[in-house]
C-alpha cells in the first residue's frame, strides 16, 4: 500500500481527533480541579477513559500497517534475509488469525453492552466495548495485508522490515 488507502485516513483521522479530545478534555479537568474550583466535572473521568480507548482503537491498526510493533530483534538479526522474511510471514499469519478471533468474540462481549450505560455520559457500554472487536479487525486486515506483501516479495530478496 504505497499511497494511503482509505482505512488508512480514517483511522489516521480518528486518532488524531481522539487523541486531541483527550488532550482537551484532561485539560478541563486540571483547570476545574485546581482553578475553577466552582466548576464540577465530574464527567471528565469517565470522557478521559472512553477517549483513551478508541485513540488505542483508531492507531493500533496503524501500528500494524506501518510494521512498528515491538519485535524481538535479538532473533530477527541472527537469521538470514529468507529466515526473516518466513518468520515474518508466519508472525504475520499467526496475528491475522488471532486477531480475527479476537474480532468475533469482540462483538458477543459488545452485545453485552446492550442495556448498559456509562455512570456519568450515559454512554451505552456496548459502543465502548465494541472498540475490541473493531480495532482487532483493523488490525487483523493489515495482518493479512502484511502477511500477503511478505510473501510477493519473498523472491525479490530486498530488505526485511
């Protein structure tokens, strides 16, 4: 994927406006906590916590497309360039899978939710709890797209990233 795709942006997107929320929101709340003391947000809890979680959600996927997980690169420096390219494959492989499980059981705990509202937003849960089952999907079709380009790639004997 050379030029952005899509999911890309969005989730980019995402990121950045969960991220820049929770910035603002935490801000708030320093500022009524410690300044404007007549001021009860009480709510600013529970925002900061919500907003954590989908920023996770939106750039994790990021993560996976861009290949900037943490890897064990004691193991990946000893083995030759085919060596790397097949344990990537197969850790790539091995991530798609999990993650698409992950997927499916994200949406019975998001069914869960059904029902359940947040103490102080009165946010129904089940949108919070479905960030598990999205940001697994995410993540898996990056896995997949990853583990697909390891494999084009393996007879042009390039660097491994």
């Amino acid at each position: 994927m050379k030029k952005k795709d899509y999911l890309e942006k969005v989730l980019e997107i995402g990121s950045f406006v969960m991220f820049t929320a929770l910035v603002l929101n935490v801000t708030f709340q320093v500022l009524t906590r410690n300044i404007f003391t007549s001021i009860s947000a009480v709510w600013t809890e529970e925002a900061s916590r919500f907003l954590f979680i989908y920023s996770i959600v939106f750039a994790a996927p990021l993560a996976m497309k861009n290949k900037e997980y943490v890897n064990v690169d004691l193991i990946l420096n000893i083995l030759p360039e085919k060596g790397k390219r097949a344990l990537n494959i197969f850790i790539n492989g091995i991530s798609a899978i999990l993650f698409i499980l992950v997927s499916i059981k994200g949406i019975d705990f998001a069914r869960l939710g059904i029902g359940q509202s947040s103490a102080t937003l009165g946010i129904s849960m089940s949108i919070m709890y479905a960030g598990i089952g999205l940001t697994s999907l995410f993540i898996a079709i990056y896995a997949i797209y990853n583990f697909i380009d390891y494999i084009r790639n393996m007879g042009r004997g390039g660097e491994v990233s």
